[in-house]
C-alpha cells in the first residue's frame, strides 16, 4: 500500500492545525510565537481598539437613533417586496389597459398553479403504470445461478472475514479515518469561528468608514 498520500494528508493537517491554533498534534517548529491565524487576528482587533476610542455619548445616541431610522426603512421595503410577490405584481405595473387585457392571461396563470398538486399526482400514477407495464412476465431460468455463482459470492477473494491480516489493516484504516475526520472537524469549526470574527471585525470597520464620511461630508 502507497503511504505516501496518507502521510502527505496528515502533514498538511498537522500544518493547519498549528496555523489555525488547535492542540491536537504536536506543533510546527517553523513556525514562530503568535504567527499562528488565532494570535494575528487578536493583535489586529486590539490595535483597532487602541486606534478607536470609545466614542461620546452624545455620538452613540445619534448613532442608534440614525441606526433605527435605516431598521425601520428597510423594514418597510421588505413589507413592500413581500406584498408585491403575493400579488405576483411588477412594482411599475398599474391599473391601466393592458393590464385590464392581460387579465385572462393572469387569471389563468393562476389557475395551473392552484392545479399543480393534482397534476403532480395524476404524473406520479402515470409513471407508476409505465413502470408496471414494462415489468418483464417471466423471470429469467438463469437468474439464480448466475447470483449464486456471482464473484462476490463464491471467489475467496472478497473473503475478507477470513483473513485476520485483512481485517486488522481495516481496522486501522477506520480508526485512522475517523482521527483524521475528527481533525478536519475541528479545524473546520475552528476556521468558522475565525471567520466570524473576521466578519464582526469587517462590519465594524464598514461603520466606522461610514461615520468618518459622514463627519467628512458634515465639514465641508
């Protein structure tokens, strides 16, 4: 058996383990204090808080009150957008005379919709009888001898019960799979974590570029 791939894998997890900050082998010694995803990604959050003082209260309470306004305004988009999908309506679309005309159009529009579940069924029986139609009468003289003297059955090959050899390399086969799942498992959550930090980061400094265009804009 290659073990060359198996051990190019558990390198390049080991790698990513120590990179992402998780203790579940041993670490990379290439790799220097705090160059790991976990410590940069702290030392940038703390120097933005160093960077970014507490804004006054004054500010904050502007802020909310703008932040609210901007809630409410997209609330009511959304209310609008949900209303003109019910309607199954064009926002610009207006009581005039082609829509009067194209009235049957929509009316029966509507009506193969409110059919689609009895059509889906009367598919669904149609399909069952071409399915019973197509069935065969007589079963082939053949069948049981050819599933009885199948090579899965009857060559020693696929024997693999009887060989204990075979049956502890499985094993060790399932049970390194399942480590290296349960690595990749933590990696993949500890990578979820980070990205979320990384968006919280992200849309704090967006606010941030927002209000000192605002301040920008406000002085001139």
């Amino acid at each position: 058996m290659n073990e060359k791939a198996p051990a190019d894998l558990e390198s390049r997890i080991s790698q990513l383990e120590t990179k992402l900050g998780v203790s579940l082998s041993q670490p990379d010694k290439k790799l220097t204090p705090g160059s790991d995803i976990n410590s940069l990604l702290d030392k940038f959050i703390r120097g933005e808080i160093e960077r970014h003082p507490p804004v006054p209260p004054s500010i904050k309470a502007s802020e909310t009150a703008d932040a609210s306004k901007r809630s409410a305004l997209h609330e009511d988009f959304s209310a609008i957008d949900r209303l003109l999908g019910e309607l199954d309506m064009s926002p610009i679309a207006g009581p005039t005379m082609n829509g009067a005309n194209n009235a049957p159009l929509l009316f029966r529009r509507q009506e193969v919709l409110a059919s689609c579940e009895s059509m889906k069924r009367d598919m669904e029986i149609l399909a069952q009888i071409r399915d019973l139609t197509s069935i065969g009468t007589r079963a082939s003289e053949n069948s049981e001898s050819k599933i009885v003297h199948c090579p899965i059955v009857s060559s020693d090959r696929y024997n693999i019960t009887a060989d204990p050899d075979a049956v502890e390399r499985l094993d060790n086969i399932c049970f390194r799979a399942a480590n290296l799942n349960k690595r990749a498992a933590a990696i993949s959550h500890r990578t979820d974590r980070l990205l979320n930090s990384y968006s919280h980061v992200m849309s704090a400094l967006a606010e941030k570029i927002v209000l000192a265009r605002e301040q920008i804009d406000g002085t001139h």
